[in-house]
C-alpha cells in the first residue's frame, strides 16, 4: 500500500517562508512524476507544481517564480519551496504520487 505524509505547513505572515516536505513509501516513486496540489475552502483542488523522475518541472502560473519544487528519488521525497507567500496561497497542500495516491494534505495558512 502506498503511503503519502506531508509535512512542513504551518501559519506565517505575508512575504514568509514554508518548506512542504513529502515521503512517499513505495519504490514507484523513483518512476512516477509527483505533484502538489492545493485546495482552499470552498474552491476546487487546483494543481501547483510538479516534477517528473528526470527532473523535468512545470509550475502553476499564480506561483510566478515563489515556490520551487525538487525531488530525492534515493530517499523518496518531493519538496516545495514557498516563499514570499501571499494570503491568497492559504490552503491545504496535498502531495501526489501520479495523481494517483495523495496524503492527508498540510495546511499553509498566510495571515498577518
């Protein structure tokens, strides 16, 4: 069974920083592209960044050059870099492996 946990939200003002970290259990990671997605209250879940086994990333554009998005296929994990966050980033981030599995998702909350 794979396993998602996400790690890493938590609350910080406008212009902060988060580090959302990713583990995943299953070796298809090193195969598999992984996502991050978010969803706020009330709105759909919405695709954030992702990166393919080789490296290769794509970004949402409301990231506007924030947040950067890396792997380790050694030890299982997919990172992403948040930084001058925004209120407008306020939501629950969820790590993906393939669109296929997701964890629990962690909350980023920006307020002042």
């Amino acid at each position: 069974q794979v396993q998602i946990v996400e790690s890493g939200g938590g609350s910080v003002q406008p212009g902060g920083s988060l580090k959302l970290s990713c583990t995943v259990s299953d070796a298809s990671f090193r195969i598999s592209t992984m996502y991050w997605y978010r969803q706020s209250p009330g709105k759909e879940r919405e695709r954030v960044a992702q990166i393919s086994s080789g490296n290769n990333k794509w970004y949402a554009g409301f990231v506007e050059g924030r947040f950067s998005i890396s792997r380790d296929n050694g030890a299982m994990m997919v990172w992403l870099q948040m930084n001058n966050l925004r209120p407008e980033d306020t939501a629950v981030y969820y790590c993906s492996l393939a669109q296929a599995y997701w964890g629990q998702g962690t909350q980023v909350t920006v307020s002042s």
